[in-house]
C-alpha cells in the first residue's frame, strides 16, 4: 500500500532552523492508526534533539511526543478505538513486547537490543531508517501505542503536555505511593514542576513547592500547593528539615542535592525527573545513611500507566498550563524556552501548519 506524503516541520541539521518539510507516513497496517494531529505539546526534548545536544540525533529531524489528534483511519484488526475519536500519542511507538520489562507494563524500561522506539528519532523494526514526530499533520502508530483521550473537547490543547509532562511526574507520584497523608516536595517549578505539584494535589497530598523566585509563590498555589519555600532563603530551607515523605525533584540545571536530601524524613526517597546537562553536586553520603534515605531517578510511564494518569487528569479536569502558537513561530517558542519565558508549556495549533510556510 503506498505512502501518504504528509506536511512537517524539520529541523536539516543541528545548525539549521526547523522548516516546512514533507514526509511520507505509512498507511495503516492490520493493527495500526492513522491519526489527523490537531495538537502537539512543545517539550525541551525537541529543542535539545534538533539542536543536536544529545548523541545520535538523525537528521532531518521531526520533533514532537506530545501528540493530540483523531483518528481518521484504522487497520483491519484494530479493536480498542475507531475513527473519529480523539487519541493521544507520547513518547513512545514502540517496543520489544516480549522482555520482562514490557510484559509487566513497563515499556518506557524495555530490554529489547535498542530499548523502546521513540516517538521522533528513533529507529524502527522494519525499513524505516527514523521516526517522525508530531510537528506534522497525521502519524501511523501501533494501535498499543495510542492513548484514548477523555477531556472534553475544550481542554484537548492544553491536555497534550500530560503525555509527557504529565506522565513524567505521575509515575514517579505512584511508584512512591503518594497520596493523603504524605508530605511532597516539588523542586522547580516549570513545565514538569507545575505538572506535579497539580498531580501531588489531586492525590491528596500535602504539597510544598520549592522554588528560586519568590515571584512564583503565587503561581505555586494556584496551581495546588499547600505550602512555597524559597530555596535561595536558608531560613524556609531550615523549617522543612526532616519534614517531607517524598520530593520529585524537576530541576534540568544542576544542583546541591544536599539542600534536598535533609529535607526528608527517615526512609524519604529523591526521585530525580530533570536532566541537567552537567551533573548535580552528589549528597553527603551520612545524609543518607542516617535517614536510611534514597535517591532515585525515573523516566516516563508505561502504556497502562500513562492511560491511568489521562483517565484521572479528566475526571478531575487536569490539564497544563499552556500557551498556544503557530507552527511558523516554533523558533520563537524555543528562544523562549530558554528564558523560561513561559507558563508553563507551549502548544502548536497544529491547523497552523497547513499556512506554514
């Protein structure tokens, strides 16, 4: 069955700006979907990828995992969604399926030769030399891979960053049994910070968000916290001493993971989601030894996870923070990024990419 050429915006090389660009998306194989793309969240991954910061980027590069679109086609043996319902894409388009870590619903852990595929710039299993990514207006995806979307209609824009974002702080949130009676630390708060400082508050945590700007304490509970702390003041840092069960550290630049690791309780856990590009001054190790207190870090969730974390964001109206924008000004949106000039992630209308140009 021939291919479908489709609009996109690619970056050429790590020098170049992203620009309309045309490519071929397959048509749905027996256990595949085609979906029409009306959203893409924008993640620092993208500006990281098509920058060539990270090792082995292939270029022409296609950005974009947080995908909100409908679905438009599907093949012959495709049960769990139909055309014209809204779906969502993340991180992932593919996996072994048969190692350990897949079978227990852990795909974002897979222990296949080359882990799991990406949702842009990774290899798939058959001809195709490079994944695409969702700055593009449809994507063929592996019907295990799509995530049924429930937020009314209104809120699917700003629901787009929850396949990433979302699911980033969400699983973490879980694996470490947050919920009523724990208290949560949320450093940095960002794309990933606000995203989980709203998640730790719809589990009934009590939660306090740890920031350099004394301007976001407002922001911060708005956005659910129980409590802000300046981490810069010495003082509020000193309050909080022994007093957190749990603290997800969203933080891409590195820090003195000391100022942390006292924070919490006897048997608390640091769990690491930021990627600097340097790393983090590494704690005392007698801070955690006389705690019995752990540092960790983790990466998304798996399929089954990122479904539970979409079904809970819309019975209880979750969605990020956004700011939407036009394909065209995507360059702009990153030079924004940088500055954290944002509140607190972007979102591409994707219809704007029919005017690309």
């Amino acid at each position: 069955m021939p291919n479908t050429k489709t609009q996109a915006y690619a970056a050429q090389s790590a020098r170049t700006p992203l620009a309309p660009f045309t490519i071929e998306r397959r048509e749905p194989g027996a256990r595949e979907v085609r979906i029409d793309i009306l959203y893409c969240g924008v993640c620092h991954s993208d500006l990281h990828t098509v920058r060539g910061e990270w090792d082995g980027v292939k270029f022409p590069c296609v950005p974009g995992h947080e995908i909100v679109g409908r679905v438009s086609a599907v093949g012959s043996q495709v049960s769990r969604v139909k055309v014209g319902d809204f779906v969502g894409v993340g991180c992932m388009v593919d996996s072994c399926r048969t190692c350990s870590a897949c079978q227990e619903g852990l795909e974002q852990y897979c222990e296949g030769p080359h882990g799991f595929t990406g949702t842009y710039n990774g290899a798939l299993r058959g001809d195709e030399a490079n994944t695409y990514g969702g700055y593009s207006s449809a994507i063929t995806v592996d019907e295990h891979f799509v995530l049924a979307m429930r937020h009314k209609v209104d809120r699917l824009a700003a629901a787009a960053p929850l396949l990433c974002a979302g699911i980033t702080t969400w699983s973490p949130l879980r694996h470490w049994k947050v919920g009523p009676g724990s208290r949560v630390g949320i450093v940095g708060i960002g794309g990933l910070g606000h995203m989980g400082i709203k998640l730790a508050h719809g589990l009934g945590a009590h939660v306090v968000a740890m920031t350099t700007s004394a301007a976001k304490r407002e922001d911060a509970i708005k956005l659910g916290a129980d409590e802000v702390v300046v981490s810069r003041n010495s003082n509020e840092m000193a309050r909080l001493a022994g007093s957190l069960n749990f603290i997800l550290n969203t933080v891409a630049v590195p820090l003195d993971l000391d100022l942390y690791v006292q924070l919490l309780r006897r048997d608390g856990t640091m769990t690491l989601v930021g990627a600097p590009p340097s790393p983090h001054t590494p704690p005392n190790v007698f801070n955690l030894i006389l705690g019995r207190r752990s540092l960790a870090g983790s990466a998304i969730g798996g399929i089954a996870e990122t479904q539970a974390m979409l079904d809970f964001c819309a019975q209880k109206d979750i969605t990020s923070d956004v700011e939407m924008i036009r394909m065209q000004d995507i360059e702009n949106a990153y030079e924004r990024m940088l500055k954290s000039d944002v509140k607190y992630r972007f979102v591409i209308d994707m219809s704007s990419l029919k005017r690309a140009g």
